[in-house]
C-alpha cells in the first residue's frame, strides 16, 4: 500500500438509502452502457454498487479505487457476489495509481460532487485515459436542489451543463451531456423548499423508484433530456496517432 495514502472514513449514508433502488439503476445504467470499454477505472467504488449494475458483459480488467478502507474489506468479503469478471478492489485514490496505469473507461458515478478540487481530480483522471476511451461522469444536477441532505453527505455541489464544461479537461471532448429523472427533480424540489428533509425514508426512495423513475423514462424523452435531478456527461479522448493508447 503506498505510504501517502491518508486514513478516509466516508461519512454519507446514501449507499445505504439507495440500494434497494432498482430501477434507478436500471435507467442509469442503460445511458452510460454503450461507453464501457474493456478496462475500467471506478473512482469512488462504495459497495460495488455501480460494478454490479454494469456486469452486464465481460471485461479485461474492473479496477473500484475506494478512500475508505472499511468499505473495501466489505467488498472483498464479498467478492465474486455479482461483480464483473476481473473485478478487483483498492484501497486509495487516483494519486495512488502507478503513472503508467491505462483505462479505457473511467467512471465517476455520484462521486465527483465529493471531491473538493473537480477540476484537478478530472485532469488527473484524464493522464489515466487511453486515447479513444471515454470519462463517464453522474451526478446530481442544479444547485438550486441543494439540501440539507446534500450537505449530510458530504456533498460540495450539484453540477448543472455549464458547471460540469468548465471543469472539462482540454483533451477531452464532450460527446454527450444531458438530464436524467425529470419527475424525480420536482420531488426534489419539493423537498428543497417544503419538506426541508435532511433525509428520505424508505418508503420515499421506494415511491420514487417505483413511480418516478418509470415515469421519467417516458418523461425525460418528451423533454429531450432537458430537465432532472442528476445529469450524465460522456467525455471521449480523441485518438491522435490511431491507436487506442495514450
């Protein structure tokens, strides 16, 4: 384990609130599937929540980068239950990858909006990118939803589209941004400014999911992807010399 890795102890509980949301995974699972290449790179890996929902195919390589070291003895303790093949877990953050360490997928799923300095995290990122691959970025859109319940999460923003381009490394190209949950945003909304709840219960995230969500499948397609409560951003590193590395 390298020596510079500090002691991190994740203090958010939505791990826990949204795992019994299924559908949700489903839908954002189904925008960011066509993108996945062989070898991927999961920054904030969590439970292995994201890498389960994605073991829809094989792949070379799935390597889940997690700060928190509890949550990695979990996974590990649960290794081969649903994680793709070549699943692998690792205590630490992208300052602890070897420089020559290459992916051609790289995915920040609800994660970015923990890192303080997004901008630096992205080009870091971006010298781990094969040329050809794609950074997939979801995250919670529009700071005008920020509630208490962002804030108990350790959360420092949403992000909406012009938040998220002026964070975009220079050698990345934007090849899709939109919203996802259009139905799910109002909820949110209504949160923000009556319910002012600092955390949904069970029975909200199931309402959600078993309505909303479906709903905004429909909804989201009507609206041209132009309103929800968490956005989807592909970046794709162009290939220069036409090889698929950098």
């Amino acid at each position: 384990m390298p020596d510079h890795i500090e002691t991190f102890v994740y203090s958010g509980n939505e791990l826990e609130i949204f795992a019994a949301a299924v559908n949700w995974k489903a839908y954002w699972s189904s925008q960011i599937r066509p993108y996945l290449g062989e070898e991927v790179l999961e920054l904030g890996a969590g439970l292995g929540a994201t890498a389960r929902a994605l073991n829809h195919k094989p792949y070379r390589r799935w390597l889940g980068l997690e700060p928190d070291k509890a949550m990695c003895d979990k996974v590990l303790a649960q290794q081969g239950r649903g994680m793709p093949a070549g699943h692998q877990i690792r205590n630490g953050t992208l300052a602890d990858l070897a420089p020559d360490e290459r992916f051609d997928t790289v995915l920040y799923i609800d994660v970015l909006e923990h890192i303080e300095d997004d901008l630096a995290e992205l080009e870091r990122a971006c010298t781990h990118l094969m040329a050809g691959g794609h950074l997939i970025i979801m995250a919670p859109a529009h700071n005008r939803l920020y509630s208490d319940f962002d804030r108990k999460i350790g959360h420092h923003r949403r992000y909406d589209k012009a938040m998220l381009r002026a964070i975009v490394p220079a050698q990345l190209n934007i090849k899709q941004m939109h919203y996802l949950d259009s139905v799910g945003m109002l909820a949110s909304l209504a949160n923000r400014l009556v319910l002012k709840s600092d955390s949904p219960s069970p029975a909200q995230i199931r309402l959600w999911d078993s309505i909303m969500v479906r709903a905004s499948r429909w909804v989201d397609v009507i609206t041209g992807h132009r309103l929800g409560k968490s956005i989807v951003c592909i970046l794709e590193k162009p290939r220069t010399d036409g090889s698929a590395s950098s």
